[in-house]
C-alpha cells in the first residue's frame, strides 16, 4: 500500500505506512529508506536524516543511501556535512559517472564551477553518452567563459540525437 502512496505522492499516508511497518519491523531497509525519501517530501530534514542515519548503520557503504544522505543535506543547508560525504563517496566509488556528477551539481550550486567541470568531465568519461552530464557541462563551460569548449560538448550532443533547436538557449549564450 505505501509504494502506491508513493506512486500517487501521498507523502503523509506512505509515512504512517511505512511508520506501521517500521513498528513492526525497525530494521526493514526498504521501510526506512522509502520513509527517508518521505519525509524528505515532507520536508521533515530531521526525520529524513534519522532513517539515513540507521540506513547507513544496517548497511554500510551502501552507494545509494549514502548519495541520499549527502543531498538530503545540501538540501537542509548542511553544506560541509554534504561535500564531505560527496568527497567520500567519489574516493568510495572511483568509477561512478554519478557521484562525480552529483558532486559537480553542489559544486555548481556553490558557483564553484571550475571544481564543477572537472567533476563533470570525471563524470563524461565514465559515462560519454549520458547527456544530463554533457548538458551540465557545457552550462558550466558558458559559465566559465570556455565557449569553444561548450560548443563541442553542443555539438557532441546534436550527435547524440538531441535536435540543435532544443540546445537553442545554449548556443544564445555562447554569442
């Protein structure tokens, strides 16, 4: 029943429900990581971080509940606490296009946008086809005034299938 709350995000009756489960069963991973993402909705930061909190205990190391975690706080302003654990999970996890990516997002949302490209590029070269993190990219490259730089990662995303008029606003910017 609660994941169909979650399908039509009716926040408050999947907390009760996976608040019922969680009575029952305190260690139900899936309950606490659902309820995390609940009351994250909900705006609850605090009880959001609690269930992380326990996740991370009963799963250590866990890539997921651990990104979850570090956006949870830069969403609650616990801006230290958030680049840490994206620092940590980048050395956890050397491969993964995502945790670059997701660090360069918080290093784009701090204006650090040089420690942004290079977490985007990371990202791109595990990943050359995913076009959020080109896309993200060549945002950064305009930012930075790197526009022969951002035309080619343009460029590599009309090759990719995204049709030139939908980049129309980034190439308005690289005039």
């Amino acid at each position: 029943k609660a994941a169909w709350n979650l399908e039509l995000e009716q926040w408050e009756y999947a907390k009760n429900d996976y608040d019922r489960v969680l009575s029952k069963e305190p260690d139900n991973i899936a309950a606490l990581y659902y309820r995390a993402f609940v009351n994250e909705k909900l705006g609850r930061y605090n009880f959001a971080r609690l269930d992380y909190q326990n996740l991370i205990k009963l799963v250590p190391g866990n890539f997921e509940i651990q990104l979850g975690y570090a956006l949870l706080n830069q969403k609650d302003r616990h801006y230290t606490e958030a680049m840490d654990q994206m620092n940590l999970l980048v050395s956890q996890f050397p491969d993964s296009a995502l945790a670059y990516a997701a660090r360069g997002g918080m290093e784009v949302e701090r204006k650090q946008y040089e420690l942004a490209s290079y977490d985007y590029e990371e990202a791109i070269l595990r990943d050359s086809t995913n076009k959020d993190y080109l896309i993200a990219h060549a945002d950064v490259l305009i930012m930075l005034g790197r526009k022969d730089k951002a035309r080619q990662q343009l460029e590599r995303l009309v090759a990719l299938g995204i049709s030139r008029a939908s980049l129309q606003d980034f190439y308005q910017r690289l005039k």
